[in-house]
C-alpha cells in the first residue's frame, strides 16, 4: 500500500510497516474472534500487543466515561 490518499500525510518507510503490522495484526484478531471484538477493539488490542499502547487500567477507563 503506497502512495498519498487525499488529505493524508505520506509516512516514512518505518511508520508504514508498522501501519501494515498494525492494520494485519488487527484483521487476524477480529477474524479469529468470529466478531466478538469490533474494529476498534481489534485495533486497540493489536497496538497493546505491539508494545505501542499501555493497557489502561479500570480506574483509567472509568474517569475517561
């Protein structure tokens, strides 16, 4: 996948392929949870996996409802 989509910064080479780990890592998660997880939980889940996100803990995802 190169090249600029509309509005859209072109990455480095290094951003890229960690866009692409991202992007297929969370298509293997949401596919393996028979869609139990949403797009967005797959996503979340593939950056923790990743090391790009810490997980939040209940008390961090109570102040942010």
């Amino acid at each position: 996948m190169s090249g600029n989509r509309a509005g859209r910064p072109l990455l480095t080479p290094e951003q890229q392929a960690l866009a692409d780990d991202l992007h297929c890592r969370a298509l293997a998660l949401r596919a393996a949870s028979d869609g139990e997880l949403s797009i967005r939980e797959a996503v979340e889940l593939a950056a923790i996996q990743l090391g790009l996100e810490a997980p939040q803990t209940m008390t961090e995802l109570q102040e942010e409802s």
